[in-house]
C-alpha cells in the first residue's frame, strides 16, 4: 500500500510540473504551491492515515520543515489535493505533529474543518 501512496505521489508531482501555470505569487507556502509541498509527505503515509502508527523520524522532519514555513503553509499541504488523493486522511494528518511530540507545534489552530492538537 506503501508504495502505491509514493507512486500516486510522483504521478502527481509529474503533473503539476508538467502543467503550464500562470503567473505565480506567494501562496500559504510561499512560491512553492501546497501539492508539490505535499510530496515532502511521503514519509508520513502510513501516518497519515492511521492513528496509532507511529510517524517514522523522516516523517516528523517533514512536517516539522513544513511547519516552519508557517502553520497555514502546513494546514495547506494536509488539505492539498495531492495529500488526499494519496490517501491521506486529513482528520488523522493534523494529528501528526502532536504524535511526532513538535514542541513548537501551532496548537489549537483551525485548518479547515479541523483544529490541530
């Protein structure tokens, strides 16, 4: 299941660069759009989508990196088109950053219909 998650991933990734886009401006995540952001998730797949696996060290540097940028630029990327048609489970992503232990994580923020713990 793993790698069908990874493979949906690059599939994406190929299309979002393949595709022409127009002019670009700074987004949640900067000039970098949050479906190409999201690929930096692949190491949280298993994650991402159940509760009680626990998120792998490469998993917890990606969204650890990604929050960095800002809480709405990590809210973006588990919300992004390309997490969810990855299978990722946008109720059990925004769970991720307390499972991974972030001290710095933006507790209580609204993404979407979710609030991250």
């Amino acid at each position: 299941m793993k790698g069908v998650i990874v493979l949906a991933l690059a599939v994406a990734a190929a299309c979002l660069t393949a595709s022409p886009r127009g002019a670009e401006g700074a987004g949640e995540c900067g000039a970098t759009a949050p479906d190409a952001m999201a690929l930096r998730l692949a190491p949280c797949a298993s994650a991402a989508q159940d509760p009680s696996s626990a998120p792998s060290a490469a998993c917890c540097s990606a969204v650890q990196s990604i929050g960095k940028q800002s809480p709405k630029c990590l809210c973006a990327v588990m919300l992004s088109n390309t997490a969810k048609s990855s299978g990722i489970k946008p109720e059990v992503a925004i769970t991720i950053p307390k499972r991974c232990n972030l001290a710095n994580r933006p507790v209580g923020y609204k993404c979407g219909d979710y609030t991250l713990p």
